[in-house]
C-alpha cells in the first residue's frame, strides 16, 4: 500500500490522524522533508495536516534588499531626525548637523528603496491617491511625504546656514514624525497573515524604535566628535540591549512562529550577526568609545551594522514562516480547540 | 456578535452599505459543493479563457492530478485533487482498504472583511455594488501589500507585470445579468452561483441531506458571518479539515489587530522620543 505525495510514493503507515480525529480512513499528510532539503525535522514538529505541504498563505514578493533594506533606513532616518532635534537644543552643532544629514541620506535611499520594490515603478504617486486609515502603507506614504520634506528641509539648512527659520521648523517637524517614521514600519508588517511578522505585533513596534535607536546612535558616534557624542554613546548602549532584549521577548511571545528563525538559514545568520555586531558596538561604545575617535567610529559601525542585521533577521524570519504551512495551521488549530473547549 | 468582536477598523455585516452604495444589489457569491465537484477542470479552463488569463507554467507536480498547484496571479480558479486511503466493506478477496478521491474547485472567498482591499494603499481594490472585491488594473502599482495579507493565499502578484490579480467573480458579466464562467462551465452544479442569503439556505439544505445519507463529515467552510472573516462570499461544502484541502481552519482578517497595532507603535514611538531626550539631557 502506497500514498502518491509530492515527494513520491511512500509506504502506508497506520493511520497517523492529525487534530480532530475521529474519522476512519483518511491519512494525515506530514512534513517529510524542509522546503530547502534538508533531512533534519524541525524540533517539537506538532502533527498537522496540509495540501501536499504547500503553504497556506501567498508569501510576500517584496525583495530583502528594498524593503528590509527599508525597515532599516527607515529606522535611521526616523530617529536620526529626533537625534537631530535633541542635539539642536542641547548645543551639539556638529551632532545636529551630521544627524539631519544622515537622516535627509537615508530616507532618500529609502525613497528610491520602496520605489524600486513595485511591480509598477511608474505609478508610485498612486500611493497619494487616496487617505485609508485600515492600510499602514497608505498613512505610512503621507508621513513619510510629510518627514522627508521636514529633513530635507533641515539638512538643507543645517548645511548651506542659510533659512534658519524654515531649517528650525523642519527639525521640529522631523522629530516629531521622525518617531512615527521609526516605528508605523512595524505596523505595516504585523498586518499581514504572515505569521512571524503578525504574532510578533504586540513587541515589533518596541523592537524596531530601540533599533532604529541604536543605528541613528551609531551614525551619531560615527559621524560627529567625540566631544559631542557622549549622548550617543549612552543611547546607543541603552538602545543596542533594548534591541537584542525586545527581539527576544517578542520571538518568545509569538508562539512556534519563532521557530522559523531556526528553519530558515538567512534569518538564522542575520540575526547571529545581529547579535556579535551589537554586542560589540555596545562593548566598544562602554570603553574606547570615550577616549577614541577611530573606537567611536568602530563602535556606530558596529551598531549600524547590527540594526541592519536585526531587520533583515525578522525580514527572512517571516518568509520562512509565510512559506511552512505548519505556522498558520497549528495555531489556528489550537485557537479552533481552546473555542470549542471553552464553549462546551 | 461577529461585528463587536471584530471592532475597530472594519466595516459592518454588509460590505457593499458599509462601503458606500445606497442601493447596492443583494451580496453575490459561490457556493461550491464539492461532494459533487468530478475534477473536470471546466471551471479552471472557462476562467483563463473569459478573464484571458496568462498561462502560469506547465509542470508536473506529482500531486494526484493537480498540477496547477494553488491559486495565484494566473490561476482564479484551483482544482484540488486528494487521494485518501479509506476503510471499505471488504471485498471477495477479505480486502478492506480503498481509495477516495477529494476534489474541491478553490477560488477567491471574496470576504466580508477583505483584508487585501484593507491594506491596498492606492485605492485599486475595491468593494463592488455585488459585495465582491476587485482589483482596478488601471490603478494598481505593484506594491504587493495585498498578497500576504490575503490569509487563504489567493492574490499574487503577475510576473512580467508586476500588478496583482485575482478572481473578479465575473464583474463584467455580473453587470450584464451573466453566471460567472465558472459556475457557467461547471457541468456539475458543484459551482453555484447566486444572492448570498439563498445560497446560505440551500447550503445549509445540503448538509443536512447529506447527513441524514450518513456522510457525517460533510461541513461547510465560510459561511458563518461570524467567522474570522465576517464569512465569506465565495463559501463551501468540505468533506474533510480545511487544511487538507490547502485552506486555513481559522482565517482572521488581519485588520482586526490593527487598532492595537497602531496603539503600540504610537507607544513605542513616545518611547523613542523620550530616551533620545534623556540621552541628550542627561549629564549636561
């Protein structure tokens, strides 16, 4: 007795039923293998049942590159721009002038980022066609219209000295919608059936702010003096360990999501790497950071680099995740089982 | 009970009214019996056909005779082939085992909270006067928020092209009094087309028909307007788990979440805020 499977014909084994048992004949179809081939079953695998192991959920055509690309410069531009303020009022010229710089750079790769992503380049002013509170991308295309024209127009001041007026008024603005920049990113992805991204929506919003946090630290430490960038060091080392803290209480949050962070090998990396550049731009920025401009330098490198690594790490995390249906099913199982229990 | 429990950010019970039409016409949808559907793949044929539809790849699966795979940019219509082994009466020869076949015809569920028309930042999705959800060619750009929002997988986006596309459940021959060409081509009656309401009633006629023939697992799938979706527009008669058939056991708009969604990213935003000022102030 056989079962014809999408990975060939197999042996009949006794009937293996998965949740909702009961019924006598039909077989439950399991996971043989990883989608990458590997022979090793992911640890704890709950039985579940599937079409032929295709995945449930389309999973997203966006590009690492552009749109975690994205998440990250977003983050950096965001809150590059509240760096820029704060340092402004508090008398750190070169700090402001270096953080509005930074910021007007990377929303403007961001820009041409998310433009490069869609299927239709030509028709990206579509995004301000309409105001819709249910799409974060829409209210997400009005801030950021709204953030780049505030940085532009700081940067442009900051460098030339030229509109002071206009220059302080596009700080403030930034600031303020610089903070909303940082973190509707993390929105926009949990609002997806995606399940890392979606179970992870109560933490994203608190993982991507701290990251976003310690990259405009590092560029802050990277960019201006060290005589100005004693703000940056402690920033930099509070928000690099709210990061690392914030990702892991939201993988531990996001039920066996998370171990779509084990299955893919990319997000695996990303966020090994995320962990060492981190850690050591922390590690750097606590020590040599004070005393060396080349050690500051090194220690926003490695912190830009980590807040980086971290975005694209959730990024494959949840393609991973879209592409096994075992993550949309298990749990939608086990809320269909815990319904049924608590309403007989 | 379906609205309050979803609250927020969605509309009401009926799409078309909470989308703005006055007088709109009663909702349309699918009703696809598949205890009847024989796997002929006229629906999938009549649906590239009326809608020219591109042709999304000729390969071999070696899943049963399905090597169309799952819906997608190209395919509105997915003929789903399950082979299961099952315990018969046994025959002359004492052998007590067969094979039944599942064959199920998927399709856009056309959802009462649609989430990929939800997320779509343009405008290109829309609701229309039937309850139905379309995608306006001429508007889309590509931006690809609607394909993993969509929680049954059904909008992709078309390569060489770069918009998304789905099932448009006929909106060109709805306007004309037509049949969708699916439900037209169906030789079965497995695909019926029709007001919502009346196919919710004969839906529910079947099932209790069944039944009472001794197929206990015949159940329907989306036709609770109280479900994660407010119920969908294009519903079934399953005969196994949904997952078997490559459909979600307890699909949830993901819109339902947004408003606390929102609330923490403002939080994490104020958050944000504070600490640069501290780091700044702090040590002056």
């Amino acid at each position: 007795m056989s079962d014809v499977t999408r990975t060939g014909i197999q042996q009949a084994s006794p009937a293996g039923e998965a949740v909702g048992a009961g019924r006598p004949g039909p077989r439950a179809f399991r996971r043989q293998a990883s989608r990458h081939g590997g022979e090793t079953p992911v640890v704890g695998e709950a039985e579940f049942r599937s079409y032929y192991g295709l995945p449930i959920i389309n999973k997203p055509v966006w590009r690492a590159g552009n749109i975690a690309g994205y998440l990250f410069l977003g983050g950096l531009a965001g809150a590059s721009s509240v760096v820029a303020a704060g340092a402004q009022a508090t008398g750190r010229p070169a700090l402001a002038r270096a953080a509005k710089v930074g910021s007007t750079a990377a929303i403007g790769l961001s820009g041409a980022a998310l433009v490069h992503d869609l299927g239709r380049p030509a028709r990206a002013l579509n995004m301000l066609r309409v105001l819709k509170p249910t799409s974060p991308m829409s209210l997400g295309s009005w801030l950021l219209a709204g953030f780049s024209s505030c940085s532009v127009a700081a940067s442009t001041s900051a460098v030339t000295g030229r509109w002071p007026k206009l220059g302080k008024a596009g700080t403030i603005g930034a600031a303020t919608l610089g903070s909303g920049v940082a973190t509707y990113t993390a929105a926009l992805i949990s609002n997806t059936a995606v399940p890392v991204w979606h179970e992870g929506y109560r933490d994203m919003p608190f993982t991507f702010a701290a990251s976003a946090a310690s990259a405009a630290a590092g560029w802050g430490m990277l960019s201006a003096p060290i005589q100005e960038t004693s703000s940056m060091r402690r920033l930099g080392i509070a928000a690099g360990l709210a990061e690392l803290g914030a990702s892991e209480v939201m993988k531990r949050r996001m039920g066996i999501a998370a171990e779509a962070y084990r299955e893919s090998p990319q997000a695996r990396r990303y966020e090994q790497a995320a962990r060492v550049a981190t850690g050591v731009g922390i590690a750097i920025a606590a020590t040599a950071g004070r005393r060396s401009r080349t050690a500051s330098v090194a220690a926003g490198a490695a912190l830009l680099t980590g807040s980086a690594m971290m975005r694209f790490a959730i990024f494959e995390a949840g393609m991973a995740s879209a592409e096994n249906p075992r993550y949309t099913v298990v749990p939608q199982r086990r809320r269909l089982a815990q319904r049924a229990q608590s309403e007989g | 009970m379906g609205d309050e429990r979803l609250g927020g950010l969605l509309g009401g019970s009926d799409p078309s009214r909470s989308s703005g039409y006055e007088n709109p016409s009663s909702r349309m949808g699918f009703f696809t019996d598949t205890s009847v559907c024989i796997g002929c793949k006229a629906c999938e044929v009549a649906c590239k056909e009326w809608n020219h539809v591109p042709e999304d790849g000729l390969v071999f699966s070696g899943m049963s005779y399905d090597n169309t795979r799952g819906l997608g940019a190209d395919t509105w219509r997915h003929v789903a082939f399950i082979e299961q082994k099952v315990a018969r009466p046994p025959s002359a020869d004492g052998n007590r085992s067969g094979v039944r076949w599942l064959m199920s015809s998927d399709v856009c569920k056309h959802c009462t909270h649609a989430a990929c028309l939800d997320v779509c930042p343009t405008g290109a999705l829309f609701r229309t006067e039937f309850g139905t959800v379309v995608v306006q060619e001429d508007i889309c750009n590509g931006c690809g928020y609607c394909i993993p929002a969509c929680p049954y997988g059904v909008i992709d986006q078309r390569k060489g092209d770069g918009r998304a596309w789905k099932c448009t459940l006929c909106y060109d021959r709805l306007g004309e009094g037509q049949k969708p060409a699916c439900a037209q081509a169906c030789p079965t009656e497995s695909i019926q087309f029709g007001p919502l309401e009346e196919l919710r009633n004969r839906a529910g006629a079947r099932v209790a028909q069944l039944h009472d023939a001794g197929v206990a697992e015949a159940r329907l799938y989306g036709e609770d307007p109280s479900d994660g979706v407010g119920g969908d527009g294009a519903f079934f008669l399953l005969l196994d788990e949904p997952e078997v058939y490559g459909l979600p056991p307890d699909p949830v708009v993901t819109t339902r979440d947004l408003p606390r969604m929102y609330r923490r990213a403002a939080a994490a935003a104020g958050v944000l805020l504070a600490a640069v000022a501290g780091a700044v102030v702090w040590g002056r």
